[in-house]
C-alpha cells in the first residue's frame, strides 16, 4: 500500500506565467508549470522522452481546446499536462504527479510506501 506525500517545491511568487520551471527532488528533475488564468499548476517530467535531454521546463504552454499542453523546446512534440500522454505520438508520455497550491507553497505529491 501506498500513500502521497507532499513535498514543499517552492514558493508560488518563485513561478513564471505560462512557462515552466525545474525543481529537483531527490534525484528526479520535475517540471513545474503555472496557467494563472485558471490559477493551476502542473507537475510532469522534465526529461523530454525523444531526445533524453532535460529541457521540458523550457517547453513551451499551449492549448487545444480546454486540454493544455506543453511542447517540447527541441522537436516540438505536444504532452498533455493533465496526462502527460503523448499529443503527436500516443507511444511517448511524460511521467506527471499531482501538484497543488497551499498557502502560497507549491507541492508535489509523490508515492511513498506506508508502514
């Protein structure tokens, strides 16, 4: 069995508008992304799976209809950030993880094995 536990990233003011930002935890690189016109935040890989470099942060935020993307700075290829499945290619995705805003905090919940 399995529980989340939430872990502080950053503070809210430290986020871009539209963009990403990278934050390490542990050894995993997190890409960390903030729509401020519906007020979310998204946390997905930031390991672009075609080229294997850590750029997604650096992607860039779009929309096709209500689903929002980011769009790899490289190849350009398109992952959904509610998902992180593949937009151009259904055999690529990125890992994601739910993440939220907490009193101006921004935290990103990962899986840790309960006692």
């Amino acid at each position: 069995m399995s529980v989340q536990q939430w872990v502080q990233v950053c503070d809210q003011q430290q986020l871009l508008a539209n963009a990403g930002v990278t934050a390490l935890i542990g050894e995993q690189q997190v890409a960390v992304f903030y729509v401020p016109a519906n007020d979310q935040v998204f946390a997905v890989d930031n390991l672009d799976p075609v080229t294997g470099a850590q750029v997604m942060a650096r992607g860039l935020i779009g929309s096709q209809g209500e689903q929002m993307y980011v769009a790899s700075p490289l190849l350009k290829q398109r992952y959904c950030l509610h998902t992180g499945q593949g937009l151009d290619d259904d055999a690529q995705r990125l890992n994601n993880w739910p993440v939220r805003l907490n009193d101006g905090m921004v935290e990103v919940a990962l899986e840790a094995a309960s006692a």
